[in-house]
C-alpha cells in the first residue's frame, strides 16, 4: 500500500466500520435540507429543523476529522508509544481482542525475546454493537488468535507480565460481564506486571467530537470502578491526544 493511502487508513475504517450511521446523517440532511427549501412551514419548526440539519452535519463532519487525527494524523494505533510507556519489556504477555487485531504483529516486533498468545474474546451475546460485527467481517488477524471466554480465560494464575486492551474492553456492554472480565485478568497477571488498557472516554471531549456516538464508550470513573472491584490498582494513568486515555494497572498487593 503506498503512503499516500495508508495515511487515511484511521478514517477509512471508521467508514466501513459505521457506514450505516454516516449514511442516516447524509439522508436526514438532504430531508431536511429539502424540507427547508421546498415546504413553507412555521418559522419556529423551521429554526428547528435548522439547528437539527446543523448538529448532524457538525457531527459527521467533525467525528471525521476526529478520527483522522488521532488515528491517521497521530498515529495512536500505529502503537509506537507503548515500549517507551511500558515499564519494562515484558517477558510473556498477551494481547486481548474483539475480532478486529491490528496491534498484535507490532508488540510483537517491539518486543521480540518476549513470549505470547493472542485471545479473541468476541461473544456476540455481549458484543451486540453492528460495528463490530461488520469490523470481524475483515478478520484482520496477524496471527491466529486463540478463542476465548471473558470469564474463563485460557491461562494459568499470575502467567503473564503485560497484559494489552486497546479499544476492545468498551465492547463488553454488560457491567457485570465486565467485571468478569476484568477478574480474569487480575488473575493472569503476575506481580508487578501491567495491564495497558487503551480507550476513549464518554466525556465532554468526546462527547465534541462524536456527539452521541460517545455514549458507546465508558467514563473514567466506570474504568476505576471495575479495576478497583476486580481487585486492580491504576498506577499511572494518561492521556494520547485529549480523546483517548490510557490506564495502566498492576494487582493489588494481597
């Protein structure tokens, strides 16, 4: 793939991954638009309408350009800010997905004497967003993962140093399956190993930048919640770019 297109790759994907949502925004602006131009209505209904068309275009227009900058402008999942953040290279980790791995082949090379295993945790009585079944479609994989159970994870007490979640965690929807979830990976992770988890936050900036759509993602203060309840303590805890925050979270001293 030359240069030149894989700079959008971020956005591309967002595309294909949300099509249905982009096109319901072209649709009701050209409804809308049409209504404007060719109905006489009430002036009330017709600020209405106006303020209605403008939210769905900023949105559309402006969720765009988010995506692009923090994936394509930034780079955050090209992923090469994760060995100077780590703190220290691990010795056996594991990377958690939902279908959709494009992280894997990376820490891979970043960190080459280490060993690993990759887990598809996708259930889709959990995962029920449309997104993610259209991004599985792709099956992008950079090896063959390994099919897992949120609460039953396929690996032995205190087995892992690093264990990585980026953008995948926000997929599991339901609060106690969640924490399920999390449970496991305080299990698997050995002391004073890290879990890096990687996602938007439902807040303001987002909230700017996605409009509704950030009602997909969760709060700050639902992902110190479940680290606490799981038995996690958050060791540090940053942002790359001002719409994605970065945990990081070690076990609890017993």
């Amino acid at each position: 793939m030359n240069s030149a297109a894989a700079k959008y790759d971020g956005v591309k994907s967002i595309l294909r991954y949300n099509a249905p949502y982009y096109v319901q925004s072209a649709c009701i602006l050209v409804v809308l638009g049409a209504t404007l131009a060719l109905i006489h209505t009430p002036l009330a209904f017709r600020l209405t309408l106006f303020v209605i068309a403008g939210l769905a275009a900023f949105w559309t227009l402006i969720s765009l350009l988010a995506s692009y900058y923090v994936y394509d402008y930034i780079g955050v999942t090209r992923w090469n800010w994760i060995p100077a953040a780590i703190s220290f290279p691990p010795r056996r980790w594991v990377n958690l997905h939902a279908g959709l791995d494009d992280s894997t082949q990376k820490l891979a090379a970043f960190f080459p004497d280490s060993e690993h295993i990759v887990l598809d945790v996708y259930d889709p009585l959990e995962m029920t967003e449309r997104s993610i079944a259209r991004a599985r479609q792709e099956r992008r994989f950079a090896e063959p993962p390994n099919q897992a159970r949120l609460d039953a994870l396929p690996l032995t007490d205190d087995s892992c140093d690093a264990v990585f979640l980026l953008f995948s965690a926000h997929e599991i929807r339901n609060p106690k399956r969640r924490l399920d979830f999390f449970v496991e990976l305080a299990r698997i992770l050995a002391p004073p190993g890290e879990l890096l988890l990687v996602e938007h936050l439902r807040d303001w900036k987002n909230f700017v930048a996605f409009g509704p759509g950030c009602l997909h993602f969760f709060s700050r203060s639902d992902w110190l919640r479940v680290a606490t309840q799981a038995g996690l303590v958050i060791t540090q805890e940053n942002s790359i770019t001002p719409l994605v925050r970065c945990f990081f979270m070690q076990k609890r001293a017993a």
